[in-house]
C-alpha cells in the first residue's frame, strides 16, 4: 500500500492544479450599483429560447430585476451602422458602465465562438465610437464573426439615453471590418493588427495631424515600426480610414491611458507567444502521468 502512497498525492496535487487552472472564477455579488444603474444586457434577436436562457447563464444573469434586458435586431443594424436589415443576429453582449477613470474592459466569455474579432478589436472599435468607463462581457451559443455584438452595445447606450453619435458608430464598425480583413492577411494576425491600429491611434493623439498626407505619413511610420508589409491597396484602406477619424475629430488623446492598456495588453500576447506551448506541454505531463499512476496501480 504505501508504494502507492507518493503516485495518489502526485495525482491529487495535479488534480488540484488542473482544478485551479480550469475552473472559471465569480465575482461576488454586490448588489445593485444605485449610482451607475444596473447592467445592461442585450440580446441578439435570433435566438432560439433555449439559446437565450444558456446566454442569460454564461452572463451570469440569474434576477432579471437586477439587469435592463433588450433585444438588437437586424432593423438595429440598418439603424446604426447601415447593414444588411436581414441579417441573422446571435452575438450578445452586457454592458456594466464604471466609475469615470475606470477605462474600458472586454470580455469576449465564449472567445471559440466568436472567430474574428479579439478583446482588443473591440477595445479598439468602442473607443472609436465613443464608449468609455465600462466592462463589456461578449457572448455567442454558435460561432459567429463577433460583428454584431457592436450593435447591440450601440442600442444599449441608445435606450439608456446615452445617445452614440451615428458617424462615429459606423466608423467603428468600419474599423472592425478593417481589422479584420487585414487579419486574414498572409504574415499578420490578430494581435498584430490590433497593435498597429493602437500604435496609428497612439501616433494621432501624440501629432495630431492636420492633413491627410500627414495621416498617411503616420500609418507609413508605424507598418514600419512595426515591420508590417502591406499593399499599397491595404495601406491606402488604412490611411483612408484613420482620415475619417481626422475628419470627424475624434480626440484620441482623451483617451490616451486607454489606448496605452490595450498595447499593452496586445504587447503581452505577442510577446508570450510560448504560452500556449508550456500548457500543451503541461497536460500532456500531466494525462502521461495519470496514465502511468494507473498503470501501476492494475500492473
């Protein structure tokens, strides 16, 4: 028996870490926020009942009397960002708005689920549209691009009077497209785009350039920084959207701290590009040694 001993602690040791690794973590309930309001949660409007309710409880939305709930449509997405009003809406999205100076956070909860857009595209795309001083928990039952989860932030500032302006809304949708077409591009990824597009936003508020050939010298500044080679189609897509931004005179400096925690963060995922590696390699350690734990054991 006791040769069995130093296997089965082994076992629960690891046992224990896989547990404390994998186990999803839960604020503690603190009521309702009488000064910000409650969390604003909205659906996508075609979801199946069942779909809702496994939305509902991968948000955590277990009284419905301490959330406003709303539905975005396909008629919503005509609304705000000009799409297709026929468009098949499944991405969700709550909204929980934060003290001033709090900055902006995103939590993509079913990140398998939603396949082309990251934390920091959305970091990215909200600052743009104007969205500042809130966590945002994004959600899907199915995989979906994450495009439509934009929507449903927008009608949720919307129906609490908190009204977007509808230019800097469709820019930021148009940004989103942008980041991720870029993103299927041979030699970049994700991380990558969200990076230049931060640096680019990061130059604007630093120059504060006046013209579009200065806007253009900036984006040339920073591919090259950042050793990015793109088309002169790509490049010219780039200079055109951040001229926009020039156009309509979006203040990026007010936001600045924000935009030096989403490089940040990107910086980080670049730079641990091991990661993944050391936790394949540590559960591949980890299923050898179960197995040989129970082989002893009937061997």
């Amino acid at each position: 028996m006791k040769r069995y001993l130093k296997p089965t602690v082994t076992f629960l040791i690891m046992a224990v870490m896989v547990f404390s690794f994998t186990a999803p973590v839960h604020a503690a309930n603190d009521g309702i926020n009488e000064k910000m309001g409650v969390p604003i949660v909205v659906y996508g409007d075609t979801l199946s009942d069942s779909q809702k309710e496994e939305v509902r409880e991968l948000l955590e939305v277990t009284d419905p009397e301490a959330v406003e709930e709303y539905a975005v449509t396909g008629e919503d997405i005509a609304n705000y960002i000009d799409g297709d009003p026929n468009s098949r809406m499944f991405s969700s999205a709550k909204i929980t708005r934060e003290e001033e100076g709090t900055g902006l956070t995103i939590n993509i909860v079913t990140p398998d689920n939603i396949t082309q857009v990251t934390n920091e595209m959305y970091a990215n795309a909200l600052l743009t549209a104007g969205v500042e001083n809130a966590t945002v928990d994004v959600v899907s039952p199915v995989q979906v691009s994450g495009h439509s989860a934009l929507t449903g932030i927008y009608k949720a500032y919307d129906a609490e009077g908190e009204e977007l302006d509808k230019e800097r809304m469709e820019l930021a949708n148009d940004e989103l497209d942008v980041a991720t077409d870029l993103a299927d591009k041979e030699g970049l990824n994700q991380e990558k785009v969200s990076e230049l597009l931060t640096e680019i936003k990061q130059a604007i508020a630093d120059q504060n350039p006046a013209t579009k050939e200065e806007i253009e010298q900036i984006v040339e500044e920073q591919l090259n920084n950042l050793d990015i080679s793109l088309s002169e189609e790509d490049r010219q897509m780039l200079t055109d959207l951040f001229n926009r931004m020039r156009d309509l005179d979006i203040n990026f400096d007010n936001v600045k701290n924000q935009l030096d925690e989403i490089a940040s963060k990107v910086q980080d995922l670049i730079n641990d590009e091991g990661f993944w590696n050391r936790v394949e390699a540590f559960f591949s350690n980890l299923a050898r040694m179960i197995g040989n734990f129970f082989e002893g054991i009937f061997n």
